[in-house]
C-alpha cells in the first residue's frame, strides 16, 4: 500500500511539473526561433543551427547603481525651535528608526516634503534659517538622484529589468500593457516637475513602481530582442553564402521554411514586439533622462534601451531585420522568385 502511495504521488509531481512547464510562455519564442532554423537546416544547401546564446548586460548591483544624497541632521535646540513648522516634524520622521531605514521610493517622497517643509517655514534665527536654505537649496539639485534611486534601486526595478523571465510571450499585445503606460506617464509626470515639489500621493507612487514590478517587461523586451537579433543575424550570414545553384526545387523548400517560420509567425510577433516598445521606450528612456546624473555602470545599461545610440540592443536588433529582410529578399530576386507565390 505504501508503495502504491508512493508511485501515486510521484505520477501527481510528474504532471504538476508537466502542466506548470505547458503553462510557461517564457521561452516559447526560442522554440519557434529553434524550429525556423532546424528546418532551414534540413536544406542540403545550408548548415544552420541555434546561435549560441549571448545576454545582454543586466542590471548593476545595488551599490553600483544607487546614487549618495547629503546627509544633514537638526540638533535638540534647533529642532524645539522649529516646532511651530513642519521641518521640525518631517525631519523627526526620517530621524527615527524606521526612518533611518526607509526604502528608496520612501526617501524621496520624503526628501520633497522636507524641500517643501523648509522653504515654507518662517524662521526668526538668521543663522538657522540660512543654514536650512542651504540644506534645502542642496536637496533640490539632488531631486534627481533621488527619483532615480525610487525608481532603479528598489526591489520592483529588479524585477523590471530581470533577465531570467525570458522572451515576452508570443501571443503578446499592447493591450496588455495599459496599466504599465499609465503608469511610466504618471512617473514622468512627477519627474519632469521636480522643480517645482509636486505633491505625490505615496500609495499611487508605490503601486506605480509595484506596476513595473509585476510586467517584469524591460528585462524580457531585452532578452527578446538580443535572442532574436542572434537567430536574424545568424539565418542572413548563411542565405548570403547561397549562390544560382539553389534556385530550383531546394529553393522552393527555403520559401516554404521562410514563408511558414518567419512570415507567418517570427515577423508577426516581432510587429507586437514593436509597437509595444515604441510606447513603453520612449517613456522608460524620459525617465533615464530625468534621473541624470546616472552612475557609470546605470548609464551603460540604460543605452541598452536607446532608441538613437547607435550601438544600442534596439538598434542592433533594427539592423539585423533589415538585414535579414535585404538577404532574402536578394535570394528571392536572384532566382525569380516572391514570397507567397513561386516562381
């Protein structure tokens, strides 16, 4: 009986597993990118196979991302002295012991209430209130440091940027992605307006950075597009090596390979692809901007994403579909041939 158990609970395992990797759309991609080129292969005339995989630069560690802001403390006197404003008050509440270990998104809400809480109070000690203005004067030239901080060095940009939740799926679609605009909108927002302390509801806040969390899309957008600009590149070097002696019934076999692998199903996904990055893009590089100065690791990363650096994994991944496109289609002319009809 036990050994019945036993069994029975070892088949149970089996088809959880079976039914969680059935359920996994990380890597489906690769399957449909493996299968273009193994029947690509099947050509007598081309020797083709999966390209060895090559990542993408991740995100730095913490301490190679995060930015320094000046440290000030209020001594007893000065602070019983600003009890009749809110600087006594928000400067207690970073000095306490949750506030000495407040996350980064908590920092800089709270480095625009203290901006905010100084510049409004009145105060009669000259030598004080000069003493603040400077502390409020310096905070404010690190606003941006601070932003950046919420935004890249928390827990939700780690898993934003994470490399390991593969592709974005197959079946992917801009529809998807409406919480995740509106909320990169609503972080440029409050970004582009540090100059003049915008008054950020700390709940919206962190449910926006929450957002970014959950779509896990910055990290499987760059993997997408490294993994396929490997597989684009690797299929053109080889269709360029092809000479007038494939045209013919083995070219008639590539136009089927192409037709039913890239046609039908590489470039529709890649078209998702696009235009989900051309609105998430735009934003994700705004914020880079704005969080400016980066640190020196941070920026690199970040002209991952960039829509103009020329040697951006964007670009690269722009360069190798024309390039692609260019070598079949001068495969397609040399021997008479078009996509979707023979010769």
């Amino acid at each position: 009986m036990l050994i019945k158990s036993f069994f029975s609970m070892i088949l149970l395992s089996c088809i959880i597993l079976a039914g969680m990797s059935g359920c996994d759309t990380r890597f489906q991609a690769e399957d449909v990118l493996s299968q273009y080129v193994a029947d690509l292969d099947r050509s007598q005339f081309m020797s083709v196979s999966s390209p060895a995989i090559a990542m993408p630069s991740s995100l730095p560690s913490s301490r190679h991302r995060k930015q320094s802001l000046t440290q000030f403390d209020i001594g007893l006197l000065e602070f019983l002295s600003l009890q009749q404003c809110d600087v006594g008050i928000v400067a207690g509440r970073k000095n306490s012991i949750l506030g000495k270990v407040m996350p980064d998104s908590q920092r800089f809400l709270y480095e625009l209430d203290i901006i905010r809480a100084i510049e409004s109070c009145d105060i009669k000690n000259e030598s004080l209130s000069t003493e603040l203005q400077q502390i409020a004067q310096q905070k404010r030239l690190e606003l941006s440091l601070a932003f950046g901080n919420a935004l890249f060095n928390g827990a939700e940009s780690e898993a934003f940027f994470s490399l390991s939740n593969g592709f974005l799926p197959l079946n992917y679609s801009t529809s998807e992605q409406q919480e995740l605009l509106g909320a990169l909108n609503r972080l440029v927002v409050i970004g582009e307006n540090l100059e003049d302390l915008p008054l950020v509801d700390a709940s919206v806040f962190e449910g926006d950075l929450k957002i970014l969390m959950d779509s896990e899309y910055a990290g499987r957008l760059l993997y997408s597009l490294v993994r396929i600009t490997g597989y684009l590149d690797f299929v053109a070097n080889k269709v360029k090596t092809l000479d007038e002696d494939i045209c013919g019934a083995p070219m008639v076999y590539l136009q089927q390979q192409f037709e039913t692998h890239y046609v039908k199903v590489v470039q529709p996904y890649m078209g998702r692809i696009n235009r989900g990055a051309y609105l998430v893009l735009p934003l994700l590089n705004r914020l880079f901007e704005i969080s400016e100065p980066l640190s020196h690791d941070m920026r690199t990363f970040s002209h991952q994403f960039s829509l103009k650096e020329p040697s951006s994994e964007w670009q690269r991944y722009q360069l190798a579909s024309q390039f692609h496109a260019k070598q079949w289609s001068a495969l397609f002319a040399m021997c008479s041939m078009s996509v979707g009809g023979g010769s």
